[in-house]
C-alpha cells in the first residue's frame, strides 16, 4: 500500500463511519472497498450519478470482484445545500477529482464540512506554484487563483505548455471547450475545469473552510495533490 491516501484511510478507518463522494467514475479511483476491507463501521458510495446509470452496475461489479458487497449508494450532488439532508454525517470523508471542476469551490468545502465529522480527504487537481517553460513563466502564490472560462492568453499558454509536456489534455487549456459554461438552464457544467491553483491556494482554501491540514502529499506526480484534513470545532468563532 504505497499511496498516501490509502494509508491514511487504512490508519483511521477502523470502527468509522467511512463515505467516497465523486468516487464512480471509471472505479478507479473509488475508496469505499479499501475502507471496508480496513474495517470501516459503514461505507457508503455518493456520487451525482442517477442511481439507474451504468456506473453503478460497473461499480457493483467492481466491488463484487473484490468480495465487498455490504456498502450504501447515495446519489447526491454536493454542490446541493443542505447536503446533510441526504446523507448522515460521516467520520471519514473522501473526495477526490471534482472540486476543480465546481465554480463555487468554497462552497463545496463547507458542503464537505457538513458531512464531515473527523477527517475529510482531498484530491485536487493542481498545478505547482511555479512554472517555467517555452511558452514563459507563472507563479502561483498561496492567494493567486486563476479563472478559467476568462482566462488571459498569456497565462493559458504556459499552462497548456505544462500539461501538453505531460500528455494530458483540458478543455479551454489545451485543448477547445467541448460543451458550454452553463447548460440551457442556467446550472455550471461540472465537465470542464473552472480554476488553476496550487497546492497553497487549496490548502489555505481548507483552512478558510473549516479544516486544519494536518498531512498533505503530491498523488500524481506535479498534477494533482492530496491533503488530510481534521474538521475544525469553529462554533463561538
């Protein structure tokens, strides 16, 4: 078990109320069968997906291949208000691939917080706070964000340089915008990226929020970052 994230899971899971949001996509990624199999109380699969689609059945197969079928499916959107509403507060939350992807990224991390008891796990794409290529240089401090959908050329173009050296293509970055900014009624597409930060932009994201960082960790070599992150107790703040 070389991956941070799944040491961590392992570490604190044991005897907990455990819940993956975002995690079907392609099951690749999905944590609900490791926290089972570390000991997890419960374990429940969240995802924006209606529960008829077929990455529900790919997932179940997925699991049953693992010999792990005691779990829940939720299907929720956490950009929603109230996200409590739908699902119990959990000790450990995951979450990964899908904030970079919501236009309202602060509120998605008080949504997590809300179902959040203890920890809340974080996946972000990123990139660092310093690049340098062909196309020029950009740096990242911890309270520079960059909005996509308006996005200078300039800045666009030492982005694009980045990922086209790792073979990675983002729409609107390196690539044209396949689908709009906002569908027919008036509600953000969840497809493209919205924002390019760094590491210390989410990580002080996370404080403002509510969370206190307590270990963090590149998860995909210089392109996607991961943090550990305790609820912080703010009632009287």
């Amino acid at each position: 078990m070389t991956d941070p994230k799944d040491q961590w899971i392992a570490r604190l899971v044991k005897d907990k109320s455990f819940i993956d949001i975002g995690g079907l996509w392609g099951t690749l990624n999905e944590k609900v069968t490791l926290a089972i199999q570390n000991g997890a109380s419960s374990a429940t699969m969240a995802d924006i997906a209606p529960l008829d689609h077929q990455l529900w059945k790919d997932f179940d197969n997925h699991s049953r291949a693992k010999g792990v079928t005691n779990y829940s499916r939720v299907n929720l959107d956490v950009t929603a208000p109230y996200p409590e509403r739908t699902i119990e507060p959990k000790d450990i939350v995951h979450c990964s691939g899908i904030i970079y992807h919501v236009p309202d990224a602060f509120g998605m991390l008080a949504n997590l917080r809300r179902v959040t008891n203890e920890y809340l796990i974080l996946t972000s794409m990123v990139v660092p706070s310093r690049i340098s290529n062909e196309a020029g240089e950009l740096v990242l401090h911890h309270d520079t964000i960059h909005y996509v959908p308006t996005l200078r050329e300039e800045i666009r173009k030492v982005v694009a340089a980045h990922f086209d050296a790792r073979n990675v293509k983002i729409d609107a970055i390196n690539r044209p915008l396949s689908e709009p900014w906002l569908w027919s009624d008036g509600k953000p597409n969840f497809g493209p990226w919205w924002w390019i930060w760094s590491p210390d932009f989410l990580r002080s994201l996370l404080q403002t929020a509510g969370f206190d960082v307590e270990e963090e960790c590149w998860s995909w070599s210089d392109m996607s970052y991961s943090f550990l992150a305790k609820r912080r107790d703010i009632s009287g703040a």
